[in-house]
C-alpha cells in the first residue's frame, strides 16, 4: 500500500490490497537487521550461561550455570537468515511463510471477487432504514472477520462503500471509518482465532490454540459493546444537530454530489454471497473444530493454510468462471506477502544467532533478575509496555512474535505467569494502536480514502482509545488475579 495518487481503474483492480508498503518494509527490516547485529555483538559481551528445564520446557529457578565469553563468528550472523530455514525452527518457520502467503493469496482474491462485499451489500440492502442495528451489524461483521481471520487491510477497501453508504442513511463519514476502520481493528486486536497473532504464538508457546479462548471472547464482547456504545452515542448526537459532525461541511457537499442515487447491486451479487458465505461457514467449522479438538492443535496451521487454499480457490472459480484470472489474482496476493517473509527469516535468525552462542539464557536470566523482584501485576504490565515500545518501531506482528516470544513465554512461565497470558497481552499490545499511531500506512489511507485529517480522528477517538487501553489493563490485572 501506499499514499500516492490513486492509479488508474484498471491498474488499482490488478493492485494487491495487502501489499506491505515498501517504506514500512525497509524501516522494519532495518530495524530488525540492526537487531540481529547486536545480538551477534552482544556475544562478544554477555558470558554464556545454561538454564535447566522441566519436561514442559519450563526454567528452573536457582538453576542457572554462567560459563566464558565467546563471540560468535561474524559470518554466522551475516548467514543466519539463510540457516535458520534448516534449524530446528526451519519447519514452523516454512510452516508459517507458505502459510502468511496462502491467506494473503485467498483475501486478495476475496477483495477482487467482491466477496467480502457482498456481505455488506447485502446487509444494506436489508436493513437500509435502521441505523443502529445496521451500525451494530456491520461493526459486528468486521470485527469477527478481523478477530477470527485475522483481516484488517483487506476490509479498509471496503471503506468508500460504508461511507457512502452512512451518508445515505443521514449519518456521517465518523460513523463509516468506526463501523469500517476501528471495527477492523478492533477485532483484529480482540482476537479470538486470529491465525496470525493467537494461531501463530500458540505455536511459539507450544500450546493449544484454544487455551484461554473463555477470556479472548469475554474481551471481543467488552470491546465490541464499548465500539457500538461509542458509535451509538455518536449517532445520537449528530441526529440531534448535524453540524456538531467534524466532517459536517463536507458530508454536505457529498450528498449533494450523492443526490438520491444509491448503489447498484451487481446481478451476481446473491450468487457471490452464498458462495462465500459456504466457504466462510467452512472455515468457520474448521477454526471451532481446531479450538475443540486438542489433537489438531498442533495441525492448526497446516490445516488452516490447505482449506483456504482448496476452499478460497474453490469459491474463487465459482465466482469468476476465468480460472487464469483467478489463479492470477491469488499468486498476486501471495507475492505481495513476500517481505513479510523476509522479516520473518531475520527476525527468527536473532534467535538462532542467541542459540549459537548461548547467551538466550543468560539474557533471560538478566530479565528474570529485573523482574524477580516484581509482583506477577507488575511483571505483565511490563511484558505489555515492552510489546507497546516495540510496536513503535516494529509493526508486523508475526516478525514481533517470532522475535519475542523466544525469550517472554520461558520468562513469563518462570515467573508464574501462563502463556496464555502472555498471547492475550501480545494481542491488546499489538492491535489497538494501529488506529492511532500516525506512522501506521493503513491508519493514513483510511483517513486519505474519508478525506479526514488525522488531528479530527485523534479528536474524536481518544476518548475510546483510552477507555480500550484501560480495559485492557484491567482485563490482564484479571487475568494474573484469576490464574488464568
């Protein structure tokens, strides 16, 4: 993605939507290039050291051996992202990349077929006269698509649409980017299955992916009903006077340019549905199928990458009868996800080179040292911050798992804290700021696409945005209170 001037119909149709904008790729990779060098310099610094561990990988307190200094080969770092692909890792992180590129392919494919469209289109063609249970909808629609799916740029294309149609039903472009932009977000951030926080880290952590699933869905209700409360409050204020709207002069001029024209509804647009709809019900019945049943845990994303892409491709040639156009649009999508890919390798390799030279244990013993005097309150409080600092610099979320969770779980379990945890607080720490940081590029197209500045959205939102926070707070002070 990127903020410059929209291309042409044609081209911006063979555009791949999730397509990591290359400034964003570059500042990461950087960053965790530097990472990865000063990890193999800190080799040449931080002695060696050996913790024991239980039959669950857990470390023993009171067990920690320190041994010499001895830095590791200068090319073993250079060479790392190459080698981690046959170290003992290699498997889950080829498991994760074919993966990352499967799902990618399959919503590209979703967003060029219309087939996450025709789910909103369909909501507006029956619920037209209802603005609040339409708003509810539809936020609630984009949050489980985001929370179960992981989805979030992939629904932004749909924001023109749900701003258009806001403004037919005498509501405001605020009310489009909430029901569109915070619910994606929101959900992607209050995940319940979302294959690339939970499903990913459950992996990391070695545990089940529905461990915990109780209070991930006590927390998508929590957030969902502060988003509807928010956006209802909203709604009743600009039904009340429409010039208290911030984009209120300009929603003006777009109903004007609107007149009494409404949307046409393509006249496959029934058929679109039903066919997505039975594929999302399949996946659907396969994720509740992986939380339930333990012995696929372990299977989770394998199975999920074959059935999207059997299925999605499926779908996608029932839909569109031109099968080299379909199989273009996917390879489209998975190509876009390559750098992902790419920081996944550099980000895995500052774990291998930590390995090579042992000092991951020694590392983990500093921070259990730092964090040994803390409560278990205080101790995820921290945990959280570190994922908010980083998040800062590093806003993929698999490279943040991948180069975290090495080193948090093992410590978090030997301060009595569960993995579970841990994932939950990933999840709070790595969404909700997506919304609100400038330097996010899908924050700044959403605010491009409704012609909104980021100073009104700041306005308007941090209200929410701090009442989320808190919640989340609270929610992981429960969580360790509660031994969850």
């Amino acid at each position: 993605m990127t903020t410059k001037a929209a291309p042409s119909e044609k081209k911006q149709k063979e555009q791949a939507f999730s397509t990591i904008n290359t400034k964003a790729f570059l500042t990461v990779a950087a960053i965790l290039v530097a990472i990865l060098l000063l990890s193999g310099m800190l080799s040449y610094f931080v002695p060696q050291g050996r913790y024991e561990r239980d039959q669950t990988g857990t470390i023993l307190m009171d067990t920690y051996a320190q041994l010499g200094v001895s830095g590791i080969p200068f090319w073993r770092v250079l060479t790392a992202p190459v080698r981690v692909f046959a170290s003992s890792d290699g498997i889950t992180i080829i498991a994760i990349s074919v993966f990352l590129l499967i799902m990618s392919g399959v919503f590209n494919l979703l967003e060029k077929t219309g087939g996450i469209r025709s789910f909103i289109v369909q909501i507006m063609r029956r619920l037209r006269d209802k603005n609040g249970p339409v708003v509810c909808i539809t936020v609630l629609i984009f949050m489980l698509f985001g929370s179960l799916f992981g989805m979030f740029e992939e629904l932004v294309t749909l924001l023109p649409l749900i701003i258009v149609f806001m403004l037919s039903m005498k509501m405001d472009t605020m009310m489009g980017l909430g029901a569109c932009l915070l619910a994606a977000c929101f959900g992607f951030s209050a995940a319940i299955t979302n294959p690339f926080s939970v499903g990913i880290a459950s992996q990391y952590a070695g545990i089940h992916a529905s461990s915990g699933l109780w209070l991930r869905l006590v927390f998508f209700g929590v957030v969902y009903v502060c988003l509807c409360c928010f956006l209802m409050l909203h709604l009743k204020k600009i039904q009340q006077d429409p010039a208290a709207s911030l984009t209120y002069e300009q929603d003006c001029k777009r109903r004007e340019r609107l007149g009494e024209q409404t949307e046409e509804v393509p006249e496959n647009q029934e058929k679109i549905f039903k066919i997505y709809a039975v594929f999302f019900l399949i996946e659907g019945i396969l994720l509740v199928a992986i939380a339930s049943v333990r012995a696929l845990s372990g299977l989770a994303i394998p199975i999920l990458a074959a059935s999207f892409l059997i299925f999605g491709l499926g779908a996608g040639f029932l839909v569109n009868k031109k099968p080299g156009q379909v199989l273009r649009w996917f390879l489209q999508g998975a190509v876009a996800m390559l750098p992902a890919v790419v920081m996944i390798a550099i980000a895995s390799s500052v774990k291998l080179v930590m390995e090579e030279s042992r000092i991951i244990d020694s590392i983990m013993h500093g921070v259990l040292g730092i964090l040994g005097g803390c409560n278990k309150f205080v101790a995820i409080l921290l945990i959280y911050g570190l994922i908010l600092f980083l998040q800062l610099f590093i806003g993929s979320a698999t490279a943040k798992i991948v180069l975290l969770m090495p080193i948090v779980v093992p410590v978090a379990k030997a301060l009595g804290i569960s993995p579970t945890l841990v994932i939950l607080t990933y999840c709070m720490a790595d969404g909700f700021t997506d919304v609100i940081m400038p330097t996010n590029p899908v924050l700044l197209i959403g605010l491009s696409m409704a012609n909104v500045s980021y100073v009104k959205w700041v306005k308007w939102t941090w209200k929410l945005q701090l009442l989320v926070f808190s919640i989340s707070v609270l929610i992981l002070l429960l969580g360790v209170g509660i031994g969850y």
